[in-house]
C-alpha cells in the first residue's frame, strides 16, 4: 500500500478491520492444517481477542511488514489502528514492523516461512520479534547491590 500524497508524523491512517475471533478459533482456521496456510491475516488485540483481516477485512490487511517501518500499530480501545511515526513521501510504502510472537512450538522450516524481505540496512531475516535472553537474578537490582557494597565499607 502506498501513499497518493504526503504524511505527516503521528498521522492515524487506518484501522485494522475483520472479523473478531478468539486465539483458539484462529488457531482452528489458519494453524491446524498439516502445511500451515501461507496468507495470515491475523492481528492479536489483546488475551482474548484476534481480528482476522481476512475475513471482512479493509485496506489496513495490504500493510506490509518492515524491520525499520514508517508507521505503527497501536491498540485503542480495543481496536487496532495504523499511525505514522514520521513524516511519508508521496508514492512511499506505508510499512509497520509486524512483531510477531514466535508461535510454540517453532516449526522446523520457521526461517522460510516467517522470512522477511524488507530489504533494509537494519532487517533482522524474519518478522518474528526474537524474544530477549532472560538473566539470572539474585532479586535485586544493580543498584541495590552497590549500596549494600557501599554499606559494607
């Protein structure tokens, strides 16, 4: 989907339309084939609620993904809406980082079928967002290490 004029930041331009379901009927529709349907449209609200853009869905589906995007998907209330974070040329993609959670559990060939293709300087190789390493803890912070050791002293 591109843009016919220019964008100011922080514009909301769409809003992320389809057929509200729960994470078990997505599951049910897109996920419990032997080969995983390829074209997903689904979008997690919140716990309990997924839209999926492929059934009643609107031009915010046509959003691709981009590791270095021009806009953002935020929650409002509920509903789901596509806002721009700087300023977008005229002709220029609108684009959003899709930040998948890493489906459990991983599929073997998750590299091909999550792949992203952005092409830009910063693209990580998927659209799946890498969780972060979790560290060990001792239960307090670096800061109150310190001054237990400034203490001792």
């Amino acid at each position: 989907m591109f843009t016919s004029r220019a964008v100011p930041k922080g514009t909301l331009l769409l809003e992320y339309l389809g057929e509200r379901i729960t994470h078990a009927e997505a599951g049910e529709r897109y996920y419990a084939a032997a080969e995983p349907d390829a074209f997903v449209l689904l979008f997690t609200v919140d716990r309990k609620v997924v839209i999926d853009g492929g059934v009643g869905g609107r031009a915010a589906r046509y959003v691709n993904h981009s590791c270095d995007p021009n806009c953002e998907a935020d929650e409002i209330g509920g509903r789901i809406f596509i806002t721009s974070i700087r300023d977008i040329a005229a002709g220029e993609e609108l684009t959003y980082d899709y930040n998948m959670e890493a489906p459990s559990p991983l599929p073997r060939d998750w590299r091909r079928r999550y792949a992203c293709r952005c092409g830009t300087p910063s693209c990580r190789g998927t659209i799946v967002v890498r969780p972060k390493p979790r560290r060990a803890t001792t239960g307090r912070t670096k800061s109150a290490r310190t001054e237990t050791r400034r203490a001792a002293r």
